[in-house]
C-alpha cells in the first residue's frame, strides 16, 4: 500500500508561483510513475502532468505546457508540481497520484491518489 500526501497549495494572484509536493510512504514508489490532476467541483478530473518510473521524459497537458514543471526526487520519495504564471483556470484541488504504468496520463491508469491540495488564484 502506498500513501500519498501532497502540500503546498494554497492562495495567489494571477502571474504567481505555486510549488506543490507530494510525499509518499508505505511501499516505495521507485518503480511507480507519478502524475498530478486537478479538480474542480461537478468537473472530471483533469489530466496536468506525469512522470515515469524511470528516465527522464514527462508529460504535461497543453493547457499547462511552459508554464508548469513536474519533478520527482526518488531518494526523498516526493513529487513536485512547480507551477509559473499562474491563472485563475488553474483554480482547483491538486492530486498527486501513482501508477504501476510506465507512465499515464489517464485517471483510471492510476493505484493510489492523495487527498489532495488547493490551489486558488485570483485575478
């Protein structure tokens, strides 16, 4: 079993920058991807960023491309979402998940899901 605890979230002004984390215990994720999603309410859970269990190539959706970076330290089992010039469309709960995919970029491809975080940007 795997547990996930992402922090970080929180309130900003549009064109500020958020930096989420996501610590994992239990299990070890090394041989896991990891990705994060955002929510909002009566919404599908949307797809932002993913990063594979081995090398370096991740995936980020369109609406994020240069503005949002995924990272993930495998000796400290944590995930990041560093996110830049943010919008009030990135308003939402932030998820970080695990896969025992290679990589994923679909909700039902992940094992194991936080909490999640909030993240809320005024204009």
């Amino acid at each position: 079993q795997v547990q996930l605890v992402e922090s970080g979230g929180g309130l900003v002004q549009a064109g500020n920058s958020l930096r989420l984390s996501c610590t994992a215990s239990g299990r070890t994720i090394g041989s896991h991807s990891m990705g994060w999603f955002r929510q909002n309410p009566g919404k599908e859970r949307e797809f932002v960023a993913a990063v594979p269990w081995v090398g370096t190539s991740t995936r980020l959706a369109d609406s994020v491309k240069g503005r949002f970076t995924i990272s993930r330290d495998k000796t400290r089992n944590t995930l990041y979402l560093q996110m830049n010039s943010l919008k009030p469309e990135d308003t939402a709960i932030y998820y970080c998940a695990a896969s025992r995919t290679t990589i994923a970029t679909t909700a039902a491809d992940y094992d194991y899901w936080g909490q999640g975080t909030q993240v809320t940007v005024s204009s």
